[in-house]
DNA sequence: GAGTATACGACCATTATTGTCGGCGTTCAA
DNA sequence: TTGAACGCCGACAATAATGGTCGTATACTC
C-alpha cells in the first residue's frame, strides 16, 4: 500500500550506483542489472526514460553506457519517481485532466491534495547523493519527521 | 503511482461524513454509500473493517449502522489508511517478514525506510477533523511543508 | 562489417485492486 | 412472532496495474 514500483525501485538503484562510481565514464544496463540481479531489459527501459527526462547521458556502441547528466546531489527522488512512474496522485483519481468517477461527491480530495504535497515535499528534499550517504539521509528525514510531529502538536 | 486505493478513500469518505453529522445515533453503511455513489457492499467492507480496529462503533438490526467510536479530532488520516490496505510501505518489498526477492542487492531499502517514516509521520499529523475543517488541514500541510524544505536546504 | 550497446513499441504474465454474491446472525417494530 | 433492515464474513469474478519479455531498428566502436 502506497508503495512504489519496482521501476522506481530500480531507477533509484541505478543511479545510486551511478553516484557511487563516478569514474567509471558511463555503465551500461547490462552491468547494472547483473550487479542487482534484476531484469536486464527492464532496467534498460527505466534507464532510458531517465535519459528522456534528462537526468542521464547515455551512450550507444561498445563501451557504451549511461552516466549521470548532473551530480548527484541535485537530483531528487522526486524526479526519479515523477519521471517513471508519472506524477505523483496519494488519491485515486488517476488523471488531473479526467476527474474520476466520483468527483462530484468526493470531499476528500482537496485535503488529501494538501497531503500530498507534503509527501513530494519529502520526495523532493531527498537526493540521489542521500541514498549513498545513509547518514545525512537518516538524519534529514529524522528532522522532517520532527518538525511535522511538533507543528501538529502545536496546531 | 503513490496513491492509496478506493477502499482508502471511501472509508476517509466515510468517517468524515460521520464527522459531519454527529446529531444522527449512527448511519448505514448505504446511506453513506448512495450520498456518494459508491458501491454499498464494498463500502460496508470497508466499515467493518474499521469497527473491527475500533475505530467505530457497529449497531446491527433495524435503524442500526455506525458510528465514530471517538472524537474526529483523534483518529488520524494513517490509523484509517492502516487498517484498510494494511502496513505502509513505499519500498516494493511487500511484507517486513519476508523480504523481497531482491533483498540482499537492495540498497535502496533502507534510506527509503526513513522516507516512508516521514509520510507516515505526515498522514499521522491529519485527523479526520482536519478533512472536515478544510482550513485547518491546509495551514498545517503548508507548515509541513515548508517545515521540510528548510530542512532540506539548511542540511 | 562484426559486435555491442541503446531505443522503442508491442505484447503477454502476474499480481493487486475493485466489485459482487450468497448465506448468516442481530435488532427492532408492527 | 415474523419480517424487514441492518451488520458480518468468506468466496469469487471482473478489471486494472504492474512486471517482464521479445523483436526490431538504430548508433557507435573497433
Ligand atoms: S478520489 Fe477522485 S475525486 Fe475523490
Ligand atoms: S525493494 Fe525489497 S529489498 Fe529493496
């Protein structure tokens, strides 16, 4: 429940892996998937969304690969998720352009919207570079968790 | 992607119309279902399993249904998601008992784990009071999150 | 040109969610 | 005391989402 795919799942392990080896020039799908034992053309795919979106270089032909188009640490989960998974909805109402069916009567969904800003919020103040440092991520997500328990007591 | 199911949300649905009409003794699960439209059998489900973790009261028999079986202010958006589509976890690996077949390569688990107890700690901070006073709930969500993104930036 | 890699779309398999059905126990009021 | 209105429960079918595969085209290196 409110997890998120595998392919998200993937996407983060890969550029995880690719933070964590930054002199390697670029990796392929191959060595990623191997590595993680997880299906090779999968991954691929994942992979060349990310290039899509711009958060990867890739590189066809032998010695190919993907590198990161940027470092490490400006790159959000939130942008890994929002670019594989698409946006991000906590309601179920699948698509903001068609409402779903139950959107004359829902009244949840405005509050839960709030909700779920809060959770990009979080999405997005951890990076690529957090997921290789446990500790600062730790920490961080600690001090968010906090902060939110103390401004609902104070409400 | 990251959204909660139907269930989720008719039962949200649910306890805040019974947040809303605390003058009636107790509602059945169809009149709550034909006010929203939704289907009455999958509602009733969804309150039965609410009664069973307690947090309503269930009158059986002619003019029985439901009821809140404490203040709206005290249950929390996450108690309501936990006990209708069970623990929460945004990592794919579906149960904490038996890991996910990619467990041991898995390095994403456990910064994820910290970012699954920030959304927890974000659907705990939401009680169904909130769903029903709109402003409230909006002001604490902005709190939250801007609580969270200074966190980000002073790291 | 051979080999290795990405790119992309179509496609099936598996799993999760959503919704339905039928039978049973309880309460209440006519 | 009888029946309608209701909750309770498990099984199951329908549907949707996800996970994963295949085939083919294209790009690059040697
Ligand atoms: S879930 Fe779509 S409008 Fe409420
Ligand atoms: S997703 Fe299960 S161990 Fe990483």
């Amino acid at each position: 429940m409110l997890r998120l795919t595998k392919k998200a799942d993937y996407g983060l392990m890969a550029l995880k892996y690719l933070a964590e080896h930054p002199e390697v020039v670029s990796v392929s799908a191959k060595d990623i998937a191997d590595t993680y034992r997880i299906p090779p053309q999968l991954l691929a795919k994942v992979l060349q969304r990310l290039t899509k979106v711009g958060l990867l270089r890739s590189h066809a032909g032998m010695n190919g690969g993907y590198a990161l188009s940027k470092p490490a640490g400006t790159i959000s989960a939130f942008e890994v998720i929002h670019a594989i998974d698409g946006p991000l909805f906590i309601t179920s109402c699948t698509k903001g352009s068609k409402g779903c069916d139950l959107e004359p009567s829902c009244t949840v969904k405005e509050p839960l919207a709030r909700v779920n800003e809060s959770i990009a919020g979080v999405l997005r103040s951890i990076s690529i570079y957090d997921l290789v440092d446990h500790e600062t991520a730790a920490q961080r997500a600690a001090d968010a968790s906090q902060l939110i328990s103390l401004t609902s007591l104070t409400q």
